[in-house]
C-alpha cells in the first residue's frame, strides 16, 4: 500500500486551492509539520555534538550500502527531522514503535496524518511511510527502526527514485544510479537534477505544482548546510579501513535472545569490506567496544581472547564480505548482557573515530537465564537406581542401562580372562593359569587344579603307587578328596596330609606294641 506523504501547501488559502499532490503517483516518504502552513520546519533537541554523530552514522552507512556521498542523505534528513530518529530528539511529534537504537524508546513519527494514536506517519529520520505504522514495516521491515537500517533503506529508496528520474538520463539501474549519486557536487552538473529529483520523487511535490519552488529551496539549502556544519573532510569516505553491517545469525539486540546460564550458543557476524584495504585471517578481529577492548561477560571458549570475539574467515577484498563466526556464553547470574562490538585492523587502526558511532552500532544482547531444576536426589555425578546409573545437568536426566548391574555410579564391568588360560567367570585362580576348569588334578598338592572345590590327597594305596599305571582297577583305591576347593591353600592341605600320616603312624605303632 503507498500513500502520499503528510504535508501542505504553503499558502494561507491552501483549504481553498487543489491538493499539491492531485494526480502525482504516491510518494512513500511523510514530512514531519511543525505548524499548520509549514513543512520541514522542525525544532530538534540534538546537540551540535550529537548532530556529528548522527551525520557520521549515516554517512557510515550509507557508504556500507555503496553510496560515497553520504551527504545528500544527511541532507534529506535533515530537511525532514532534523536528522532525529528517536523521538525523546523530537518530542513534539508522535511517537512510532520502539528501537533499540533509542535505548528501547520509540522512533519519531510524523504528526501531520492526524491524531498520534492512529499510528500513521512516517518514521525515523528519513520518514518512511505506508499508511499505519504497521504497514510501513510489512513494506519496509523492521530494519527502519534503527539508525544504520533507516539509512540503509533510504539508500534503496533514493537509488530507484533516481532510475525513476526525468531529471537524470542514461540511468537504468541501481548500480548506475549509485554511480550517478556518487558524482553529484554542489554546483556541478548533478546538482540541480539531484534537488529536482528529492524535491519531486522524494517529497512528491513536482515543479507544475505552486509548493515546487519553497521545497526546492529547503532540499538544497538544508544539503548545503550540513555538508557546510560538518566541513568537507568529515564526509570523505576513501579510507583504509572500513565496513557496513549485511545480517547476523544472532538475535537483533532488539529482540529477545534467553541463554540458559552456563550454555553458549555459536554464530556469527556478516560484514562488508567498505575500505581500502584487504581483510586477512589473523590480522582483522571483531573486537569489544563501550568501552574497547573490554573483557566480554559472554565470552566463550572458542574467543581469541575476553576483547576479541573472532577474526575474519577468509580474506575480503575492498567490496567483499565476511564473515566472524563465534560463540556467546550466557554468564551464571541471570540478567541481560549487552556487548557492542567494532572491526579492528590489530595494531593498526580500529574501524571509526574514537568513541564513534561505529562502536555503538554492532550489538548481541544475551539474557542469561537460570536452568530448570534438578530431580530431587539426581546429581551432576552418576549414581545408581537399580540395575541403571544416573545423572543430571541443568534439568536434562541422563540414564544409561548396566547389562551386568550397576556399583557406585560405575557399570559393573563383564570378568575378563588375565591369566589367559580360556576361563573367566568359572575360573577359581584369575592369576594362574594351570587352574581353572578341566585340569589335570596333582595329588597331595594342596591345590584344587580342576576348580571342582576338592584337592586329591591319598593317591597311593594297596597296589596304588599314583604312577601312570594307575587306571582304578583291582588295586586302584584311586585317590582320596579332601574338600576345600581354591580357598583351601598349600599350607592347609599340607596340614591335613601331616595330620593323616600322623594317624597312620599312630596305628602301626599301636598295632607294634599288641605283637
């Protein structure tokens, strides 16, 4: 939906006189009224420092968007709002959605499409307008709200108006109509198509119209002097060292981005190469800034250190993009952690001026949250229920199921054969392997071979000599057991066979004395 932008004709008769605007295609920008019977006359309450910076902030993005003379904006703007974008700048006019930009207060919005609680008007600095606030952002995005977003759309805005222009030959594109912006001087050629085009294509007043002339004079008197208030070196944009702002995969600062305490979440910051120079890995880092070098609360590990969040990926010529990518920890004590961040060239330059509007402009706003509660008796340590171990982290239970039951928070191990002699489980001496199951049995050794929990004692009787004649036939008593299995040691059995000869001594000599 496009609708004309907020303003009247400067005549005393104008509720007598045709609309300036009957039969001009719909602008999409609104003018801010100051008085009945004025435009673009705008008391502001920035300051003259606050002036630099805001004209720094747009001559910085507008040159991130390809545009070198960041100027002819500042200029628009100007005429416009006085280049305010918040309305606590401006607080006659209505107020518009909110911007983190603004601390979180809402943007200006113009006040002559009627009562300020019909949301219409447009917004910000450049003050575009769709017809109610809300429509304005479903044609524009919500980029408008902020500083380097409504600069950046005004770019797209003045570059199509220009292809648009009967004023401007020989331009069919955006790139040929940044190229014709870029050489537009006050007093060559350009300039007067420059004024016309604004003044027509921008504020929708064409030259057939009796506001033409008034307009035209506002557009380029306020162009004059703000480049004049700034001084011609403030705009010069060829530098070393430079970059515009293109996306994030992080939460804009303006929206909600909870962190579980503790947790860290990775992603990363795209930006565009505006200087003269060549990024290179190693050399230009995404360092923190308000103030900089600062040690980041939402520092993660994989930080090149607590003031330096990442370098650039690869290497970026003058033109292309980049991209930091890294990770942003959630602090333990809950809370909102807002950090800025600026390009530096290490041991070079930093990427503005000192406490410039670049080091306010790039942000991620982590809100560190406290993690869900624990089950009541399950700690960060395993520990045992049943046959399964369990833990708990920051309210997620890990359980992991022990085939052989669990000991101590540990997963009973299955035996293993350490004497290698093919027995595990079923072995009776783990660390011999001449005993275990099935082994020949020695007599009167005092230990149990086979592991069937007896030891042979007695081997030799009548005809027995225990040698390898011995089958258990005719004169075979074969061997006597004596119960004790592996538990019964040499010492033991050695006890057990003295105390047997001890009683056959005793017989024979009983049976000595009866001869």
């Amino acid at each position: 939906m496009m609708r004309r932008a907020a303003f009247v004709c400067l005549t005393a008769l104008s509720l007598l006189l045709p609309a300036c605007m009957q039969n001009e295609p719909a602008a999409p920008m609104g003018m801010l009224m100051d008085e009945p019977g004025e435009v673009g006359v705008v008391s502001a309450d920035l300051t003259a420092a606050e002036r630099r910076v805001r004209a720094g902030q747009i001559r910085d993005a507008a040159f991130g968007a390809g545009m070198e003379q960041g100027w002819l904006l500042a200029g628009i703007a100007d005429a416009e709002t006085r280049m305010s974008h918040c309305w606590r700048e401006l607080t006659w006019a209505c107020q518009g959605p909110n911007s983190s930009d603004c601390g979180g207060g809402p943007v200006v919005a113009g006040a002559g499409d009627g009562p300020c609680a019909d949301r219409q008007g447009g917004l910000g600095m450049f003050q575009f307008d769709a017809g109610t606030f809300e429509q304005t952002l479903a044609r524009e995005g919500n980029r408008i709200l902020s500083i380097a977003g409504n600069t950046q759309a005004a770019v797209d805005f003045v570059a199509n108006m220009v292809v648009r222009s009967a004023y401007v030959p020989g331009v069919e594109n955006r790139a040929q109509a940044i190229a014709w912006m870029n050489g537009v001087r006050i007093g060559n050629d350009r300039w007067d198509p420059w004024i016309r085009t604004v003044t027509h294509y921008y504020n929708g007043c064409a030259p057939s119209y009796s506001c033409f002339s008034q307009r035209y004079a506002h557009y380029r008197d306020n162009t004059t002097g703000v480049y004049n208030e700034m001084g011609a070196d403030f705009w010069v944009t060829t530098r070393d060292w430079g970059a515009a702002y293109v996306s994030q995969s992080f939460p804009l600062a303006r929206d909600p981005f909870p962190l579980e305490a503790g947790t860290a979440q990775m992603g990363y910051l795209e930006m565009r190469n505006t200087g003269a120079q060549t990024w290179r890995p190693g050399e230009v880092f995404l360092g923190t800034t308000e103030p900089r070098d600062v040690a980041s609360p939402i520092a993660a590990d994989d930080w090149i250190a607590p003031n330096r969040a990442a370098t650039i990926d690869r290497e970026v010529p003058p033109g292309g993009t980049g991209r930091f990518v890294f990770s942003v920890r959630a602090p333990e004590a809950a809370g909102d952690y807002p950090q800025f961040f600026n390009l530096v060239r290490e041991g070079v330059a930093w990427f503005s001026e000192s406490g410039g509007p670049v080091d306010a402009q790039l942000q991620i706003r982590v809100t560190s949250t406290a993690p869900p509660p624990c089950p009541e008796g399950i700690g960060d340590a395993w520990s045992c229920e049943g046959s399964d171990r369990v833990r708990c982290e920051r309210g997620m239970v890990f359980r992991e199921t022990c085939e052989l039951g669990c000991a101590a928070g540990a997963c009973s191990a299955p035996p293993t054969d350490d004497d290698g002699d093919g027995y595990a489980s079923d072995d009776c001496a783990p660390d011999d392997a001449d005993v275990h199951p099935g082994a020949d049995e020695i007599c009167d050794d005092g230990v149990d071979q086979d592991c069937d929990g007896e030891d042979a004692i007695d081997c030799e009787g009548p005809g027995d000599d225990g040698g390898p004649g011995d089958d258990g036939g005719p004169g075979d008593d074969g061997p006597r057991m004596i119960s004790g299995g592996c538990s019964v040691g040499h010492g033991a059995s050695r006890s057990h066979f003295a105390l047997a000869f001890a009683v056959v001594a005793l017989g024979l000599a009983i049976r000595r004395r009866r001869a």
